[in-house]
C-alpha cells in the first residue's frame, strides 16, 4: 500500500481504502481503478491524498483505445469481464429492440380488439415472456423506441410501463411470480382508453368539468374488460382501476387510501407517471427524464408511495459514472459524482470542468445518452 499525493497521481492506479469527502460522504470505495475523470472530482473535492495499491504504473490499467483495422475499443471497459463477453454485451440492444416493437404491434391489435370484448391475452404473456428475457438491457433512462410518432403515444406508454413496473416489482423484492404480472398490469392499465371517445383522449386544451368525468372512466372501463380475462391475476385488475389513487384518499375512482390500493397499482402509478410525461404526445412534448424524477419525488408526499418513489429514483439513477448527458444548456458532459442524497442533480465534468447540479439549479439533465 502506497499513500500518495492526489496531486502525483495517474489515471490507473487501484485505491486501497475508501475515500470520503470533506464531510464524511462516500466518494469512491476500495479498490476502484481510478480514471481520468475521477482525478478531477477528488480534486475538485480538495482530497489530499489517497492510499493506493503498489507503487504507481502496477495494478489494473485501463484499456487502451484501439486503432483503425483492429475491433472496437471498449474504453473504460470493466476489467473483471472478459473482451468477448463485453464486445457480446453491444449486440444485445437490437434484439431487445426487435422484441418491443413486436410487442407494441401487438398491443396496438389487442387495444383495438378489446373494443369487440376480445383480448389476447395468452398471445400477449407469450410476447410478454419473449420481450422481458431481455430485462438485463433495459434501461429505464437511457432506453429510447426505434420509431416514436405522437399517434402511438400510448401504446409506448403501455410497453414501457410493462417494462419498467418489472424491474421496479424486482427491486423491491417482490416474489418472481408477482414480476410478470406486474408487467401486465404496467401494459394494460389504460386499456380502459379504448372505450373513451378519440376525440376527446387527444384533445389538445383543456378538457371541460364533464370530459374530465368521462376521461376519469377509462379506471373503471379497464377493470370491466379486464374482470373476465384468465391468465391475469386481480392484481392487474386492480391496478387498471386504481392507478390513479393516492395514498392520502385524493385520487379517484374510489378516493382510497394508500392502505387500500394494491401494490401492483402503486407501482404503475409511479411508472405511468414517469414514462406519460418523458413521451411526446399530442397535446405535449417530452419532459427532462431528470426533472420528471424531481416532480415524482415530490409527488411522493401524500400522493404516491414513498417508498416505491425512492427506490425508483434511487435504481434509476444508479449510472456509472462517466455516462455521458446533455444538460439544458445543450453542452454533453460525463457524470462523475452521484450523491445518493439528491440522486437527480450529480456533478457533471465538462471540458474539464466540474459542474455541480446541485449548485446550479438553474441547469438540469435534459438527456441521458445512451
């Protein structure tokens, strides 16, 4: 073990002990092979010195870039994966893409025949099994559809929710038999929709006292068509009824308190809310992913469940540093400190300079890119 001076050091060197901020926070843990952008952050962080493993120049170097003819470099590339395994890794994004369109397709005919009373569902769970073998790919925040048009908001709304009401049913521990089903409830928890009026679901101003009402409906036309199918559980009903209820008794149809709503509901509603306002839609454009978690977080307070709100942020914005986003002010920079405290405003390095989010509240991540 070598203590060394941050100033001395160079990307590549392995930290031997944890090293905290000023105020006791955990900056970055024991044995992380340090990179060129995070001797920037100890020292915008004023670190003095670190302890570092052997003399420096041993260890675990970075890879390095390769040239023109050879394959694809995998830079900053994790060293306990084999090159095979993390070249294996780029060529998984495709299938996963193929898989969501099939579904969305599918879910655009099955909305469509739902109108007649129909529903395909075991068509649907065997589209539904197909697509989330590929969970491992997804990701919630840098995860964007091939070809989005604002006529087919909904449906993306519907698969995306699936997608991410899985993961989240999984990062709360959920049994693995709730996970599926909880996808179902994501996908068709607006299936109600099919029985609003098209005029008055894509209205672009605002809807008067008695279209309000009716659009309201969609809870109760969704546990109606879904009452009678076999393959889903009352679960999935519930959450077609109850995505819209919060957990101080504000919501509706039934103004039921959080006691009272299914879990499976409580997840849709913190999904639905995220995916509805990061879409395009017709009556408004796609939201910041990053200020859209700082409304669900304070939505958290009466209206949706706490926990689920903070484990969702919480999952969600657990990038590896050096993701590369674009701030509102249009520059790309790399994320290189995450405080878990505000999840949503890291430090972003640009052009070598740190910018703290948290200090300058008037910038915000307007694109994680993937």
């Amino acid at each position: 073990m070598t203590i060394k001076s941050v100033s001395d050091l160079k990307a590549g060197v392995k930290l031997t002990q944890d090293v905290h901020t000023p105020l006791g926070g955990l900056l970055m843990q024991k044995g992380k092979i340090l990179l060129p952008r995070d001797l920037d952050v100890l020292k915008a962080f004023m670190v003095q010195q670190v302890d570092i493993e052997g003399a420096e120049g041993d260890g675990n170097k970075i890879p390095a870039v390769k040239t023109a003819g050879q394959k694809p470099s995998l830079l900053f590339a994790d060293p306990d994966v084999s090159p095979e395994a993390q070249e294996q890794s780029f060529k998984k994004d495709l299938p996963l893409h193929e898989e969501y369109d099939r579904m969305l397709t599918l879910v655009k005919s099955c909305y469509q025949s739902a109108i007649a009373g129909e529903l395909r569902i075991y068509e649907v769970r065997k589209q539904m099994e197909h697509l989330m073998e590929h969970q491992k790919e997804y990701d919630v925040l840098k995860f964007a559809p091939r070809m989005t048009n604002r006529n087919d908001y909904r449906y993306h709304n519907a698969v995306l929710c699936a997608l991410s009401s899985y993961k989240l049913a999984q990062w709360l521990g959920l049994p693995s038999k709730d996970w599926i089903q909880v996808a179902f409830a994501g996908l068709l928890h607006d299936i109600g929709n099919v029985r609003i009026d098209p005029l008055l679901l894509n209205k672009p101003n605002r809807l008067t006292g008695e279209e309000n009402e009716e659009m309201r409906r969609h809870t109760t036309y969704g546990y109606q068509i879904l009452k009678n199918v076999a393959a889903i559980n009352e679960g999935v009903r519930l959450a077609a009824l109850q995505h819209h209820e919060k957990v101080d008794g504000s919501g509706y149809p039934l103004k039921l308190d959080g006691s009272k709503i299914h879990i499976y509901s409580k997840i849709v509603a913190v999904t639905d809310i995220f995916h509805a306002m990061t879409l395009d839609k017709f009556y408004g454009s796609a939201q910041s992913p990053y200020l859209v978690l700082e409304q669900i977080q304070l939505e958290a307070f009466g209206k949706l469940d706490p926990v689920i709100v903070q484990t969702f942020i919480q999952k969600v914005t657990a990038l590896h540093h050096g993701t590369k986003v674009k701030l509102s002010s249009q520059k790309v920079g790399e994320i290189v400190f995450t405080d878990s405290q505000h999840p949503t405003r890291p430090m972003v390095s640009i052009e070598g300079q740190i910018i703290n989010l948290m200090q300058q509240r008037q910038l915000h991540i307007e694109e994680v890119i993937s």
